[in-house]
C-alpha cells in the first residue's frame, strides 16, 4: 500500500487545517506537519494537535502507535515564536510583576507534551523530512523512534539566540547522545547531518525519500504485531534501566516484568506454540 493511499482521515480540530492534519489506518496515528510557507513552524494550534494525537493514542486500544512527520524541505524548524510560546498566554496586566513565572507556566504545554509522549505506554515514531530545529529535535528526543531521510539535519541553535533549548533539547538530547553530542548541539549550536545523526544514536535508521513513509509504516506495523502488554512494559523498563546506576537492582526489575509477563494470556498462547506449558512426561512425586 502505497503512502498516498493511507491518506484515510479523520476530521482535523478546527483551525488546524492549515497547520497540520491527523489520519490513521491500520491501527497507525499519523501526525503530519503541513505549514509550508512558514517552515512547519509549530503553531499553537500545531501544539493542540499534538496532544490530540497523545490523548487519542493514550486512550483508545484500537491505536497501536504514533507516527509524526512532516511535508516539504522542512521537519520543522521550531517553534514559531510570532505566535507566541505555548498556550498558556500570560495576563498582560500582570505579566510584567512575574515574568520568569508566567514564561514558564505558559511554556509547559510543551514540557508537559514531551513527557506525555515518554509516559504512553506505546511507540511514538517521529519520520524527519528534512530539516529539523530545536523543537523538532525536543519533539525527535521525547519519542520512541527515529527515522529521517538522507536529506535531513539536525539542531538546537537556540544559543545562537542567548537561550537554550529548554524543553529537552539540552537534557533529552545529552541523555541520548552523551556529553561530547550535547556540547556539539547544545553548546555550540552546530548541526548533524542524517549519516553523523544515524552515527551517535540520534536517529535509527535512514530511509530514501523517495519510499520514506513506506519504509516507516512497514517498521510500524511490525510494532504492531508484538503484545501491547508487552511493548507497554518494554518502553516503561528501557526508559528506568537508563536511570538506574545499580545493575543488581536493574536485574532484579526484569526477574519482576518477566515474572508477570509469564502468566499473560498472549505469552501463553504464543510459546504454546514451541511446547511450552505441555504437561512434563515424568510427574513429580507428591
């Protein structure tokens, strides 16, 4: 099936339209970028949709997973600061009495976005374009999964503005690529092509652009093929394991997952298949 036939759609929220749009098929969310003339710069109403995509994920059994892309030359390069940052705008009478204050409440609406894509208990697949600046790569980092198309980069030139990348794009992206990477990125605001990308672990794999989404819905539905249970506890134990400095402790989580996963229905139906739960031929005595 090709990518242009999996455009099955669902009614987009009002005034997102010329923003972005949502469909699924097959079980797939797909979240594409569509605001061309201004770079896919991601609007408020780009945001909303977004955590449209998180909540319907998040609450209804039918999707399986997540995919967010975009259209043109562009991923996206950021977040549009003429629209403002976040949706949360401040009183204007009081603004100026607090401003760090309502800058910040006003700028969780992504913070708390990027976390609740970390915190749905199924995969989240972020398919790069093209270019992709600071918030793009916040968005990339808080997903399960990356692909990107040869023509791709990556950056955080946030400093180049006397700001960090605030929303995980300093401490997500450290966490994934490691210090030297972070500084790369963070500190020096320089980009990554797709290969240099593919090379420190930002992206997984590199498509053609010319069979780009095919080759990404063919990853997810794979996906869609292991037990939710088991994806679910898989992406809640990688994410804890690289939080926990004590490899006993760490080996001690996955005795406790197994041992719950072993008495699963699904488990036991697809190792029946190689013989497991057959009665033993010798009987222990009582």
């Amino acid at each position: 099936m090709s990518a242009q036939d999996r455009q099955t759609a669902e009614s987009p929220t009002a005034g997102t339209e010329e923003h972005a749009r949502l469909t699924e098929q097959d079980g797939i969310l797909t979240l594409t970028i569509d605001r061309q003339r201004k770079r896919n710069l991601i609007s408020p109403q780009i945001t909303e949709l977004l955590w449209q995509a998180a909540t319907m994920l998040g609450d209804r059994d039918d999707l399986r997973c997540l995919v967010i892309t975009g259209v043109g030359p562009y991923f996206t390069a950021g977040v549009d600061l003429s629209a403002g940052v976040g949706n949360r705008p401040a009183n204007p009478e009081t603004e100026h009495l607090h401003p760090g204050w309502n800058f910040r409440r006003n700028y969780r609406s992504h913070h708390l976005l990027y976390d609740e894509f970390e915190s749905i208990e199924k995969p989240i697949i972020v398919a790069v374009n093209g270019i992709s600046l600071g918030a793009g790569v916040e968005m990339a980092v808080s997903c399960d999964f990356r692909f990107c198309t040869p023509e791709a980069e990556f950056g955080v030139p946030e400093v180049h503005m006397g700001m960090l990348a605030g929303s995980g794009g300093t401490s997500r992206l450290t966490r994934l690529v490691g210090p030297a990477w972070g500084k790369w990125m963070a500190m020096a605001g320089r980009r990554v092509g797709a290969e240099q990308a593919k090379q420190i672990g930002l992206v997984h794999d590199i498509f053609p652009a010319e069979t780009f989404l095919d080759e990404v819905y063919a990853f997810c539905r794979d996906l869609t093929k292991i037990p939710p249970e088991v994806l679910g506890v898989a992406k809640l134990a990688v994410d804890m394991y690289a939080d926990i400095s004590d490899r006993t402790a760490a080996r001690n989580i996955d005795r406790l997952l197994v041992t719950g996963l072993m008495n699963s229905p699904e488990f036991l139906r697809r190792a029946g298949r190689f013989g497991y739960g057959r009665t033993p031929a010798v009987q222990p005595e009582p």
